[in-house]
C-alpha cells in the first residue's frame, strides 16, 4: 500500500481574501497562544516529528525502488518511520538512565568528597584573609552543610517549581513529537476547504522558515562545539586543568547546541558543575567561558540566521532583545523562527 506525496492543488480555486484574512488572524493567534501558555517546546518538536518522519520515510523508501521514482512512500516505509521517531526518544532515555545509574549510587560518597574538599578549600583561605574576613567563612564541613541545607530548604518552592517547569516542558515536547510523527503519515486528501487550503499555506511558509533556521542552528552548534573543544583541549591545560569526561562535555554541547539559546546555557551549566567538581578555579573559568559565549552567541545567532533567512543582524538582534523582554527565554528562542515566519509570509505577499 502507497500514499502519494501531497501535490501542489492546481484545480481548486484559491481563497477569497476575507478566508485568507482569517487565516492569517488564526495562525498569529495560534503562535501567540503558544508563547502565552509555554508550549514552545512542543510546537517545535512537532515540527521535528513532522520532518524527522518525512526524511526516514523517504530514506526507507529507496528499497522500493519503483515507489521511490514515483514520489510515492509505501506505507510500511512510514509505519517502520513514525515508529523509530516515537520510540527513539524512549530507548534514549532508558540507556541514559542505565548509564547514569552508577553515578547515582556513588552521589552520596562523592557529596562528601565534595564537602571535605570545600571545607579544606575554606580552611587555606581563613589562613590567608585577614581576620575580620576569615571569621565570616563557614568553618569545617559541618557548618559548610548546615549552610548549604539551609540554602537549599529556603529555596525549595523555587527549586520545586523549575523542575516542574522542565518536566512539564520534556512531556510537551514528546507528546509535540507524537503530533508531527502522526501528521506526517495522515491520509492525503484531494480537495480542502477554503480555510484549511489557506492554513497549510501558512504552515507550508512556517514549515519553510523552521528548516532555515534548523540549517542555520546546524552550525551555531557546530562553532559551539569548536569554541568548546579550544576552552576544554587547548584553554585549560595551560593552567594545568583538565576536566574528567571532555568527550561526552564536547559532544553534549554539539546536542544541546541545536537548541538556540537555551541547550547553550545547559550544556555551559553542567561544564561549571563538572569544573567546581576539580577546583574552585576551574569552576570559575567555566563560568566565565559560559557568560562570555552566551553573550557572543546573540551576535552569531543573528549573523548565522540572518544569512541563512536573508534577515539583517541589526533587525534580528532587535528582535530577539524585544522578544526576551516580553517572553523570556522562550522569548529568545522563538524570535528567530516567528521572525523569519513573519519575513515569508511578507515577501508571499509582496510586501518586502
């Protein structure tokens, strides 16, 4: 069994302007709801979903020789396809959790480590400071964990609520992957409503500005990934500092890299807990490599994009800026691809 991939529709008549009006008002309604309820993750990963299945489909179908010549997907090829999609996801985070199972069980020991580590690191620098500075510092461990735990109870609403913020997001993104993985195999339909032919008009335009900007995020990543590898192989050796699993660091920053913004600070945040694990000085220069890269990367991101989706950088940055103070960081993500959205559907319409 075959399914046709979707052709231009050449015999239906196009939208009445009032429908296109109304499309246009649903597709900025539908975008701003999404920004308003922090749903970001899952309408991205629909798109993932959508092109993921499309491209494995495609892939598959090369066994097919006929079917492939003939713009057709068999359907096995997407059954096989929208299942690898689904389930890749869950083999992924089963394998990472057996891996991190061991780390888990040695969190207690290594805690102490940690603890014993600062209390001697706290001990050289009450010997050092002067008096008056020295009497402020915790003193020995104990007093360093009683700190600690009090740190952590006063904070445990906010902790509480960015874990479920993550949480939250992790299950829109999954069930946004759901979503693209499904559309992406429905059935084919010859004819479509006015309206519905003007709303795959503006996602076809929406679909287009999301492949720019996964092209451009290809190589920000890329040239994080680069930046990463200099501060970790080259950088800190010279102060004679080495940080334990720099391949799996390097390759977890080219990963979360292809998240604009957001995957950088990640990857830069565990980079600082990995350094405060070796020396309080590796941890600084970590953060320091974080805040500096996370400042370049506005300028990167905007020339990157900007080229990719014929953008200017002064306008993008502009965008960005605005979007940040409004949305947040999801703000930040978004700017780019609502943005270059916005630019398509302008030069659709002759307007730019």
């Amino acid at each position: 069994m075959t399914q046709h991939l979707p052709a231009p529709i050449t015999t239906q008549p196009g939208p009445s302007p009032k429908v296109i009006l109304a499309s246009y008002i649903l597709m900025g309604a539908a975008l701003l709801l999404v920004m308003h309820q922090g749903i970001l993750p899952g309408l991205l990963c629909v798109c993932v979903g959508f092109m993921l299945t499309r491209s494995l489909s495609r892939l598959l179908s090369r066994a097919n020789p006929r079917a492939f010549a003939s713009n057709q997907l068999p359907r096995w090829a997407q059954v096989v396809a929208t299942t690898i999609v689904i389930l890749a996801p869950l083999a992924l985070l089963s394998g990472a959790l057996s891996q991190t199972r061991t780390y888990i069980t040695e969190a207690p020991a290594q805690y102490k480590e940690l603890l014993d580590y600062l209390a001697a690191t706290v001990l050289e620098l009450r010997e050092k400071l002067p008096s008056d500075i020295a009497d402020q510092l915790p003193d020995g461990a104990q007093e360093i964990q009683s700190k600690l735990a009090g740190y952590l109870a006063a904070k445990a609403g906010v902790l509480a609520t960015a874990g479920r913020a993550w949480l939250t997001g992790l299950l829109y993104a999954y069930v946004g992957l759901i979503i693209g993985a499904l559309a992406a195999v429905r059935p084919i339909a010859t004819r479509h409503p006015p309206l519905v032919l003007a709303l795959q008009q503006r996602i076809g335009h929406f679909a287009l500005a999301f492949k720019q900007i996964v092209a451009a995020q290809f190589w920000i990543a890329a040239f994080n990934t680069l930046l990463t590898s200099v501060f970790l192989l080259a950088i800190l050796p010279i102060w004679k500092l080495q940080l334990p699993y720099t391949p799996a660091l390097i390759t977890l920053t080219f990963i979360a890299g292809l998240i604009p913004i957001v995957g950088n600070l990640l990857c830069n945040a565990v980079l600082t807990l990995v350094g405060l694990s070796v020396s309080p000085v590796a941890a600084a220069a970590c953060l320091g490599f974080l805040i500096l890269i996370h400042k370049a990367e506005y300028v990167i991101n905007a020339k990157v994009v900007g080229t990719r989706t014929h953008m200017g950088v002064w306008e993008l940055l502009a965008v960005m800026f605005v979007a940040e103070s409004v949305f947040g960081p999801a703000g930040l993500v978004a700017a780019p691809l609502f943005y270059a959205y916005l630019k398509k559907e302008l030069e659709a319409a002759h307007l730019v």
